[in-house]
C-alpha cells in the first residue's frame, strides 16, 4: 500500500554515528584503568562497546527497511509483551538484583532491561491509540484519561525496580506526545501540575532518593559519601577549562570518579575535551533532534509523525537529562547517556528505536 519516496535519512545516520565513534572513543578512554584492575585487559569494556554498537548498527538498519505501519499493527502485542517482561523483572529470584535495584533479566553475557523495552513500545502503543482517537483527544475522560491510565501502569511497574529516571524520561515524553496530538494546554498544565506533586511525593517517601535532592543543594554538605559523585564529576568538568587535558589523560577516572564509563561519561568528556568537545556533543544531539522532528513533521500520516516525535523526544529528553545531572544542573536520576554511555542492552534498543525513525523516513514527504 504504502511504497517507500526516498532512502534513509543519511544526515541523521552520520550523527548517530559520529555520537557513536565518540562514544566508543570515551568508553576506552574513561574504563582502560578499572579495566586492566579488575580484568587484566585495558581493552575490555572497549571491546564490547565496539561489539555492541556493532551488533546495534546492524539492528538499526535492520529494522529501518520495515515499513513503519508494522508497528501499528502489532502495538497492543508488543505493549503486552513488554509488560509481562516489566513484571518478570520485580519478581525476586528471576530478576537480577544489581545496586539496590532489580533492572534486569537474563543470565551469564545475555542480560537487558526490560524498561529499555518498555520506553521503546509505549511510544508504539501511544502513537497508535492517539492517531486512533484523533480530536478526541482534547476530551480529558475520552481522550486524555485512557492514554493517562496506560502511562501510569507502565510509570508504576518501572517505578517498583525502581528506576526514576526512566519512568521521568517516559512521563516527559508522553507529555510531548500529547501536545504533539492535539490535548488542550489547560489539561496539559494540570497533568504537568500533579506530575511535579507526584514526584516529589516519591522523592520524599524514599531516604535516598530525597537524600539526592539535598545533596544537589550543597553537595559539599557531604563530600565524602551522598555529595562524592557530583562533586567529583564537577572537578572533571573544572578540570577540562575550554580544550580539556588531552583525550585519555583523565585524572578523575583514576577511580576518584563513580560510574565513569556509564553515567557519568559525560564528565569525562568533558575534562579530556573541554567546553569544546561538550558543546560538540550538545550540538550533535541537538542535531538528532533537528532531524527527528522534521522527519517526523514531514510523516505521511498521523501515526508516523507521532511515532518518529515520540522516539526523537524519548533519546533526546534521556540525554538531556543525563547531561542535565552530570553537570549539576538536576538531582541524580541514574540514566545512561544515549549512544554514548557503556551498556550493551541500551545501546542496542537505542538503536533499534533510531531504526524506526529512519523507517519513517523513507517515506517522508520530499
């Protein structure tokens, strides 16, 4: 029915890919010293980005040549599924309980997270149940409520691993959704209104989590436990000045600095590059996003353009807010950088998700 106008939109595959070669390039740069300690091998975490991202290059294209209406058709089956496998995770015994969290399925090598899933096909189910309501949506009981019940069972489930960022991540994007659609701005601000009340609720009802929100106040109140991680990805960041210390000279990564090669990458980027090479990343993501909403202002239809802003807002609000609190600018909520960041199972869903995007954009409007 529908036959594809173009090829893929190569613009955005080279910012995927430069976002990648850095990534890769930062991944080694920032784990060669805890790797050769814990493993004996400088190259390990190197080595498995470059499979990762390998492995997720071939997903990505991969999915880009399945129309985009496949997704359409088989939304409430993928939405189901990740559900059953945001349940599985909770459940103590079978899944895998890491850092005072349960995030994981699997065993061995072959583990992922299931909310990285769930991000993906929630974007599915809500573009296909918002192009279905169509103007209804700006009824609060027949369009809003039903879209906001689904949000919230998805929201609840992560929320149990716990996982806050990405629950956030998902409610951000959701709410770009539904302006995207069409709800009424008053709902909208109402929704805005008791999302902030709902999580300060979770912040406050959580010793660790509100310790976060302290510790973003006045990080030096405790230097050398809540405070640690912030302040040393702030001296990473003083570190760098304006061209950095040289790419693989990174002092913090000499195990001063937490969760250097996933979370808190950016850091040290941003001592090995500078303000240059930050402000480079930002601009490459500021890329992604420029090109993700023109195609998805360019879609054939409702459901694609929905679909193509809900992944493009989904990648871009997760590294905003990644960025936002590696720089201090948010309290810690735990989340990857995207593309960038160590980490098999997000990068490879990641990519995957980049693939429906580029699948919308063969059939963009030329």
């Amino acid at each position: 029915m529908h036959e594809p106008r173009r090829e893929l939109d190569y613009t955005l595959v080279t910012v995927v890919a430069l976002l990648l070669g850095i990534g890769i390039v930062m991944v080694y740069s920032s784990s060669s010293a805890v790797a050769q300690v814990d493993y004996q091998n400088p190259y390990y975490f190197l080595q498995r980005q470059a499979l990762f991202a390998l492995v997720g290059m071939g997903v990505m294209l991969l999915i880009s040549r399945i129309p985009p209406w496949f997704w359409q058709q088989h939304a409430r089956t993928i939405m189901l599924a990740a559900l059953v496998l945001l349940v599985l995770v909770i459940i103590p015994g079978v899944g895998i309980y890491r850092l005072g969290a349960r995030r994981w399925l699997g065993a061995g090598p072959l583990q992922f997270q299931p909310s990285e899933v769930a991000k993906f096909a929630f974007v599915i189910f809500l573009s296909t149940y918002l192009d279905r309501t169509g103007r209804e949506i700006s009824s609060f009981w027949r369009g809003l409520f039903p879209a906001l019940m689904a949000l919230g069972l998805v929201f609840g489930l992560i929320m149990m691993e716990p996982d806050l960022g990405t629950s956030l991540t998902l409610g951000g994007t959701a709410f770009l959704m539904l302006f995207s659609a069409g709800a009424q701005l008053g709902h909208l601000a109402m929704l805005a209104g008791l999302g902030a009340v709902g999580v300060f609720i979770l912040a406050r009802i959580d010793p660790e989590r509100w310790s976060r929100i302290t510790t973003y106040l006045n990080p030096w109140s405790d230097p050398t436990d809540s405070g640690y991680q912030i302040i040393q990805a702030l001296l990473a960041f003083g570190s760098g000045g304006l061209f950095g210390v040289g790419l693989g000279r990174s002092r913090q990564k000499w195990f001063y600095l937490p969760e250097r090669h996933t979370d808190m990458i950016f850091a040290v980027l941003g001592e090995e590059m500078g303000f240059i090479g930050a402000v480079l990343v930002l601009l490459l993501f500021a890329a992604f996003a420029w090109r993700g909403y023109r195609i998805a202002i360019q879609a054939p239809d409702r459901f694609t353009s929905l679909l193509a802003a809900g992944v493009t807002s989904l990648i871009t609000l997760q590294a905003a807010m990644n960025i936002a609190v590696v720089t201090a600018s948010i309290p810690s909520t735990g989340i990857p950088l995207p593309l960038l960041s160590y980490g098999g199972s997000s990068l490879i869903i990641t990519l995957a998700g980049v693939g429906i995007l580029l699948g919308v954009s063969r059939y963009s409007r030329i």
